[in-house]
C-alpha cells in the first residue's frame, strides 16, 4: 500500500495519526474559505446569460459524478434544451486553452472525461472554467451549461450547485485536506443546491435530496464494439477487474453485484494506461471502466471488455432542478 492509499485507509477509517495533520486542514479550511468569499463578489457583477449547473464534489474521490451528469445531459436534451460542458481537462497537457473537445482529440490532450462526454454533448476544456463557458456561449447553440466539477472552482458563476457524494463511504472523518478527504468544510453543504448520493444511503447522516442508482447497462468489446447484455455473459466469471478512477472498489463492487469473481487491480484516478496493464498470464476476461475504455487503444488484447452503466436519477430530484432553472419537465424514468 502506497502512502496515498495508507491515507485514504485513514481518512475512512478514523485512524488516529492522521489528526497530527489538523494544523494544515484548517489553513486549508481558510483558504478555501477566503477564495469563496472574494469570487463570490466578483461574480455577482458578470453573471452569464444561460443558466450554469455546477456537479461537483466535496469529497475526493470517485462519488459517480460523471455518469449522473451523462444522465442530467440526456434528460434536458429531451426537454428541448441544448446542453454543453465546461471541465478542466483533469489528466489533459494541451498547448491551448480554451479548447473544444473533437472526434480527433486524444485522452493525453483534454482527458478522459471530457472525452467520455463529448459524445453526448459539446465539451470545452480549460483550467479557467468562466473562459470555457464564454467560448461554449460563442461557438455553439448551447442555452443550458453543465460545469464538471468545479464547485471550488468560484471563478465560474453558477445558478444551480449538486454535491454528488457516496452513499457508502459519506464523508469520511469530516475534515478537510490533508488530515481528511472533504475540499470544504462540511458546512458548505448548507449552501449548496442539492446534494444527491450514489447508490446507499442508509448509513448517510447528512440531509440530502435522494439517490440515484448506477445501472449496468451492458459490455462492451473493446476491439470490436460488440456489445452483451450484463444476464448474457457466457464467458468465464473469475475476470481481472482494472480501475483508473476515484474509487475503484465500487467498480468491483458491482462486478461482484452481477455475479462475478473479480480479480481488482486499482490504478491511480485518471491513470494513462501503457497497455501493459491490461495483461496477463492467464486467459481470464479483463474488464476496465467507460472512462478508461477511451484511453485504451482498441486493438489491445482481444479479451478486454468494457462495463457500461448508466445514472438513473430519482424523478422528484429532476423535477426539482428543473423548476430550479425555470422550466418544469415531462415525466421521466423512474427507479
């Protein structure tokens, strides 16, 4: 276990050492609490002319941020709206910003979410999220702006702020970085929108507006785009299970959920695959995530699979966002 891993250990399971680091949380604390404050007052002056959903984090770590905001793209696609994403390009080293998210952009350039997304919707890049949403505003017909991430990132004006979290693993021990995982005090969700969480929420102790459950939807054959319903896998059920994302035990978690026996092998969040590992001796299925699929090369070994799944959001959370725009909308999917 590396030092990264032995602090996320700490942070989740109250390990007494880790309070040796509460000095830095509350300079953290402060600091982020000052930077609030200051754009919170440069924004009110230049507000922008669409509304702005911010879905984001308080927590490090993988919560099911980007499936939920797929989902939120879909459904007010389906009302008519055309929606459009500003993210900061986590992972990407492009020479310029701001940059639109293109059918011949690579993961090493604007990362793999925003390339994740951009099938469903234009996707701009840029560590300065306002700049991003001013040149989405400028080059599409976008009228309705999802930011992902960036709830800290206070430079960007928003109407509509959702804390996504994890029902499961919650907050943590409830400070902030280093000596525990939250960005922001856990006041801040006071004055948040929504906060939503993914999947259990029996063991939350914080208010929040519903759930929304992830769903397998189906695999998918890296190499040939062959698709296979999740109740219609006949291959071997003993599979390597390669995770480069926030949490990758809730991607062996589901695996388990479907009846599998996953080997897991978790990689750093928005690790740059080589390739290599993806390999092994044995000949038992590999099966890596949606959001490291797009940084795999498709002509990688034959036994790799990808797992989709789909957010299905509660209807009463999407009925209140929408009148939180303005906008009541038609029924939709139920969970």
């Amino acid at each position: 276990m590396n030092f990264r891993e032995s602090l996320e250990s700490a942070w989740y399971r109250s390990f007494s050492w880790v309070f040796l680091l509460l000095p830095f949380s509350w300079l953290f604390r402060a600091v982020s609490g000052s930077r609030r404050f200051y754009y919170q007052r440069i924004n009110s002056l230049c507000p922008l002319p669409v509304p702005v959903i911010v879905v984001g984090n308080i927590s490090v770590g993988g919560t099911g941020k980007t499936p939920l905001l797929a989902a939120l793209v879909v459904i007010f696609q389906a009302q008519g709206y055309h929606p459009g994403i500003v993210s900061r390009g986590y992972g990407g080293s492009a020479t310029r910003y701001p940059l639109l998210v293109s059918e011949t952009s690579t993961p090493d350039k604007v990362g793999d979410e925003p390339l994740l997304l951009s099938s469903l919707c234009p996707v701009v890049v840029d560590p300065d999220r306002y700049r991003a949403a001013r040149y989405l505003l400028e080059n599409t017909d976008c009228n309705l702006i999802f930011s992902d991430d960036g709830l800290q990132h206070y430079r960007l004006p928003r109407n509509i702020e959702i804390v996504v979290i994890d029902g499961e693993r919650g907050i943590g021990n409830g400070h902030c970085l280093p000596a525990g995982p939250l960005r922001e005090p856990l006041s801040r969700l006071e004055t948040v929108d929504f906060v939503v969480a993914n999947e259990t929420v029996a063991s939350l102790s914080i208010p929040h507006q519903g759930a929304f459950k992830l769903l397998p939807a189906h695999f998918r054959h890296l190499a040939t785009g062959e698709s296979v319903d999740v109740d219609n896998w006949s291959r071997e059920r003993r599979v390597h299970a390669v995770a480069g994302i926030g949490n990758p035990a809730r991607f062996a978690h589901t695996l388990t959920s479907l009846g599998f026996e996953p080997i897991l092998h978790p990689l750093p969040d928005h690790h740059r695959f080589t390739g290599e590992e993806l390999c092994f001796e044995d000949n038992l299925p590999v099966i890596i995530t949606a959001k490291d699929a797009v940084k795999c090369a498709a002509d990688c070994d034959d036994n790799v699979w990808v797992l989709d799944v789909e957010a299905l959001p509660n209807p009463q959370f999407i009925e209140q966002l929408a009148r939180a725009i303005g906008n009541p909308v038609k029924p939709v999917k139920t969970i």
